[in-house]
C-alpha cells in the first residue's frame, strides 16, 4: 500500500483544523453538546477558542514577516 503526499497530508489536517476550529467558534453556539470531552470544552469556553483558531495565522504571518525581514537584513 502507498502512502500518501506530504501534500495531501497537509491539506488534509488543514481541512480537519478548519471543521474543528469553524465547530469551537461559529456552530456551537447553535447545537448541542457532542459528548466529545475536547469539543465540548472548547464549545463552553468564551475566551480561548479564538485563540486556538488564531494561532495559526499569526503563527504564519510571524513567520512571513520574519522572513522578509531576513531577506532585507541580507540585501542591504
């Protein structure tokens, strides 16, 4: 059996981490509990969900930035 891409991977978790994260801000306040311990919690709390959906943009535009910082420190 192959495994899969790296590619499919990535696009795979980013997929599951946006069902999660869309469920934890957006749907929860409109259905009922799932009786996943980890949903659940994410779905009662009123202040760090955003963060765990957040993280990752600000992670990447870190990241962005630091490499375009980089790349001017190089040039100059």
């Amino acid at each position: 059996m192959e495994l899969p891409d790296k590619g499919h991977i990535i696009i795979l978790f980013t997929s599951l981490f946006f069902v999660v994260a869309s469920y934890a801000v957006l749907f929860s306040a409109f259905l009922p509990p799932t009786g996943v311990y980890v949903l659940d919690i994410l779905a009662q709390d009123t202040h760090y969900k955003y963060f765990a959906l957040f993280i990752i943009p600000t992670g990447a535009y870190f990241v962005i930035a630091n490499w375009v910082g980089w790349q001017y420190y190089q040039n100059s």
